[in-house]
C-alpha cells in the first residue's frame, strides 16, 4: 500500500513487542477514529508467537474502552512489509527499530506513540482539505521537528503491561487508547474526531 495522496488511502501499523495488548487496542482505537476516512490500520508483535489471542486483560480493557478486539490474531512482523506504509507507531524504543530493520519501514515514518504525539503538539497540525494529504504534511513536519531538535532518545515509552498488577495494565491499556485518539485528532485535524467513541 502506498504512502497515501489525495485520490489514495493512508495506511498506519502499530508495532509493540507480542501483538497481543498495547498495538491491538492501538489498532482498534485508530480504526474507530478513522472509519469514515479512507484509512487502512493494523498490527504487529516485534516476536514471532504464531496465532496467539489476545491476552485476557487487553480483551476486558478494550472492551471497558469500547473496543472488542476478541477475534484479534497475533502477527508476526517477520511476515510484513512496511516498506510503503504511511505511517509506523510504536510504544517503545525497539520497536521503532525493529519497524526499520525488519520490515523495511522508512525511518521518517516511524515514531514513537507519545513521541509523535508531543511532536504535534508543539509544531501545531497543519489543516487542509484533504484529510490524507493533511495527514501526510502534519508527518512530514513532525520529522522535521524531530530532525531539527536535540539528539536524544524519542521520549517517553509505553511499557510492556506483562507481569503487571491489573490496575497497572488497565492504565497502560488507557494510555495507548487515549494516545492514539489524540494522534488522529491532530494528524487529520478534526475537531469533531474529539467527541468520537
């Protein structure tokens, strides 16, 4: 799938470490803030787990968010190719570089969740008439931001909700679903995106 255009879609991958908590709930959450845009969304695991469900705390969480995300089947992102997708989020440092080593994403469309999202924040989304186009340019300038900025590393992370107590997955499960709701309110700046679920 290309990169996205005007007469074209916009495609986003979730990255995270099993594919079967942080970026299935991210998947499902972006989906629901996008459905009437012409946007293709999925997941994967930096492991290979074979079709695993999701775990149980991830099914209860999503679904107390809104979201069923109980027919979700682990996939392994051996078996992607991110090489054309628009844009490539992650929720730790490793999968970002696993998105570029593995499956061949570009590293300017790859990003941290909460990193990409205080990108845009700080340099404004751009709005246009074009959703996807719009979507394309607010990427394009957080990259550039990121270029033009400090080295260091891409800012606070997302951990890895096994072994935690419940109450520690459940916000983490709030946090990836808030984050990605407000990434899509400033990738396609939409006002009314902030009412949506």
């Amino acid at each position: 799938m290309g990169s996205g255009s005007a007469s074209g879609s916009f495609s986003v991958a979730f990255v995270c470490t099993g594919n079967r908590f942080r970026s299935v709930i991210a998947e499902a959450a972006f989906h629901v803030a996008t459905d009437d845009l012409p946007v293709h969304v999925t997941s994967y695991g930096t492991l290979e787990l074979g079709p695993a469900e999701p775990l149980p705390e991830a099914v209860r969480g999503a679904h107390a968010l809104g979201l069923d995300i109980s027919t979700h089947v682990a996939r392994s992102l051996t078996d992607a190719d991110l090489t054309q997708t628009s844009l490539v989020v992650g929720f730790e440092l490793e999968h970002a570089v696993a998105a570029v080593n593995v499956a061949g994403a570009r590293p300017e469309h790859v990003f941290i969740l909460l990193e990409l999202v205080a990108l845009l924040d700080r340099i404004a989304a751009v709005r246009g008439p074009d959703p996807i186009e719009q979507a394309i340019e607010n990427i394009a300038r957080a990259h550039a931001s990121r270029l033009a900025g400090p080295r260091r590393r891409p800012g606070p992370e997302i951990e890895d909700p096994i072994s935690l107590p419940g109450p520690s997955q459940w916000a983490i499960g709030r946090a990836v679903h808030d984050g990605v709701q407000m990434l899509a309110r400033q990738l396609f700046a939409r006002d009314e995106l902030e009412t949506r679920r």
